[in-house]
C-alpha cells in the first residue's frame, strides 16, 4: 500500500512511533537448564508460526531471579519477537489464552509494547503480514550480526488506522482465523477417521494374521509425478501393483 493510496483518517509512521517500551529479556548467568520449577522463561522454542505458544520445552529461572529484575516481565497484550537465530522475527501475542500469570522473556527476545494510539493486537498482526515478513526474512538471510536491534521499529513503516476501524480490523482478522484453526481441526479429525476406518475395514475382511504379515511400503515407492498424473513406479508393475494413471 502506497502513501497516496490511504484511506481517509490513516497515517503511514515508523512503528517506533507507536512504541511505548521495547526491551530484551533476560536469563541469569549459567542459563536456565537446570532448573525445573520457578518462572517461565519465554524463547524462541515457545513461539509457534501461527503465533500461538508451545508448553512442550518450557524453562524456567528462579523466583528469586524474577524479584530482582523487571526487564522482560511479560504482561498482557504484550508482543514477543524473536530477535536472533534461524526464527528471527517470529512473534507472539500475550492474550487472555495465556497460561501463566508470571513470565519473563529470555535474552533473546524483545517484548514490545505499544501506545494507546495503535492497538496491540493490531500491531501483532501486522508484524505478522508478508510485508514485514519479508523484512524478516532479509534480516535472517544477510546475517545480521548480533540479530536485530531495537532500530528495527524504525525500519518498519505501519499503516495506522483510526482506533475503531483498528478493532474493526482486528475482530474480522481473529474471525478468519479462527475458522481457519477450526478448518484445520477438522481436517486432522477426518484424517485420524479415515484411517481408523481403513484398519477397521482390512480388520473385516482379513485376518490380523495376514494384516501382520503384508508388507508396508511409503507412498512415493509406488508413485510419482508423471505429467501431472500420478503413476506407480517402474518397479511395481507387477501383477501385484497393477499398472494405473489416476489423476490427482
């Protein structure tokens, strides 16, 4: 979106200018491994793509470590982005799904907190967008030594709307999305159906005997792309894997 192209009421500003703190995290010295109980110490590992969080590999520091800091305690509405490493630029929202009411973030990672003048969530999915996804993407491919810096909310130009098209905006977004993870659930459930149905339906008509005994083979030896087409490959034309094109 260029300048000129603007609805009425917008405003094209470096997102430092809706900044209300950004800071890195932080991790006592020796790291964090030892410990398996205290505060959750938020990194990269927790952040996925779609911007949710994983539980499956957390850390933690010591509560006596979170007492004597307040850099990177994270709060509500808060933005996470990873600031180094092959995640560079992944990020992640603090919102009311949030399981801790304690948190810090590691040293590598900001966390960012806007004005009243740019809503948080908004700001979230539009660092989230291609545009600064590709700003991202060059950061991580020329190497940034050190990883990015607190400058890189200057670099980063944001079309800022009025506040309530802003939540306008972001109540149409979290419908989509949620559809979307909901499509997705739906999806994974027909797949674990369909396959538990095939066993049941081989279960009927043979015996588990003969089940065990047949040989298991992944999709691509017996198929590959031929003209668009899927066909078996050149060593199961037997008279156990009848040749076929099907389309896709």
């Amino acid at each position: 979106m260029r300048l000129n192209e603007l609805p009425e009421g917008w405003e094209y500003k470096p997102l430092a200018e809706f900044v209300d703190s950004l800071e890195s995290g932080a991790r006592p010295r020796g790291g964090v491994s030892k410990y398996t109980f205290g505060v959750p110490s938020i990194s990269a590992e927790q952040k996925a793509e779609d911007g949710r969080f994983r539980w499956d590999n957390i850390r933690y520091v010591l509560e006596e470590f979170y007492e004597s800091t307040t850099k990177g305690r994270i709060a509500r509405n808060d933005i996470l982005v990873v600031k180094d490493g092959a995640t560079t630029g992944t990020c992640g929202f603090v919102g009311t799904d949030f399981p801790y009411k304690r948190a810090m973030a590691n040293e590598h990672t900001f966390r960012l907190r806007t004005t009243r003048r740019l809503l948080p969530r908004f700001a979230y999915f539009y660092l989230k967008s291609p545009y600064c996804g590709d700003y991202f993407t060059h950061c991580r491919a020329r190497g940034v030594i050190g990883g990015l810096t607190t400058s890189f909310v200057y670099d980063i130009l944001v079309p800022v709307p009025p506040l309530a098209e802003q939540r306008r905006i972001v109540a149409r977004i979290e419908e989509l999305t949620s559809r979307l993870r909901r499509a997705a659930d739906l999806h994974r459930e027909a797949e674990r159906d369909s396959a538990r149905l095939f066993q049941a339906g081989l279960e009927s008509a043979f015996s588990l005997r003969q089940i065990a005994d047949w040989p298991t083979y992944e999709a691509r030896q017996l198929f590959t792309p031929v003209n668009g087409q899927v066909d078996p490959q050149g060593d199961c034309t037997t008279s156990q894997f009848p040749r076929r094109t099907c389309s896709r």
